[in-house]
C-alpha cells in the first residue's frame, strides 16, 4: 500500500509520511477494513510503503481491496468505491496519456532513419523513475494497469485521452 489514513482521517502517502509529523497511528484507507499499519522504509530495492503486521487485529478484512489481487472488473470498481468517497482528493493526481493511434487501421507509419555507430552517448535517454506509465499505447497496456497496481494509485490517476473520430 502506498497510501493510508490518519488517525485524524487525512489520506498519506507513504512517500511524504514523516512519524513525527503524522504519528504512528495509521490505519488501511479502505471503508470496509481500517486495520492498523505499520511503515516499512525505503531501502535499495523497495519504494517505502505501508503494510499489516499480519498479528491480532492488523490484518486485512476480506471486502478490503488490499485483501488479494484483484482482476480488472473488482480493481474498477473497487477505485469507482474510492474515488465516490473522495479518498483521491488528498492524494496527488498522476496524468496518463492514452494514445490508441497504434489501432487505427488507416494510421500511417513513418519510417524512422537510425544510423548505428554515431549516436552521440549525451542524447540518449533515460527512464524516468515514476511509479507509473506516462502513457499508454494499447489494449493490453490499459489492462496491465488496472490489474498490476493497487487501487489506491489508480484511484489518482487522470487519463489524457484523444480520440480521433470519422463521421460517415
């Protein structure tokens, strides 16, 4: 999980939780669960997070959307769940561009001339660390993210999308 809520009912995300500032009383965001977390620090091959113990009454309750992996249809609605309840508002909004062109069966693809050997090492580029795509090009990249991240990310996240239509 990378977001949880205060004692105080103010939505945290793991990466700009402070212990002395928000305290240590930190419970899941989800309305059917609320059980008590614990912060895990960041660490060389982790994001910092939060999680159960797994001990007495931290653990997560079935109707939870952190219970177990959810498929696309409980991952929709379980961020439709979380959105109507206004837990996305604390939280910083993510933009994804969605661009389907790669579909369109009239689109027109340019041939791209890449010479091998002068490339220069400075112009090249490097991934941006961010926790989620900046876009998304395809059917199965839109059901990757629904199924690979949890709802309380999506439930922050914008599309930017454009669609081209033809009038008959």
């Amino acid at each position: 999980m990378l977001t949880a809520k205060l004692h105080n009912g103010k939505i945290v995300t793991s990466v700009e939780y402070d212990v002395n500032l928000h305290g240590t009383r930190i419970f899941c965001l989800d309305k059917n669960c609320s059980s008590p977390l614990i912060f895990v620090q960041r660490n060389e091959g982790r994001a910092a997070h939060f999680k159960t113990s797994g001990k007495g009454d931290s653990v997560h309750q079935s109707s939870c959307g952190f219970f177990k992996p959810l498929d696309m249809i409980e991952s929709i609605a379980k961020v439709k769940e979380y959105q109507e309840e206004g837990i996305h508002n604390d939280m910083k909004e993510i933009v994804i561009r969605l661009s389907m062109s790669r579909i369109d069966p009239d689109r027109e693809t340019s041939a791209v001339d890449r010479e091998k050997g002068n490339r220069d090492p400075a112009a090249l580029k490097v991934k941006n660390d961010s926790l989620t795509p900046q876009s998304i090009s395809s059917v199965k990249g839109v059901v990757k993210l629904l199924t690979e991240y949890e709802p309380d990310i999506l439930a922050s996240i914008l599309i930017n999308a454009k669609f081209h239509c033809l009038i008959l």
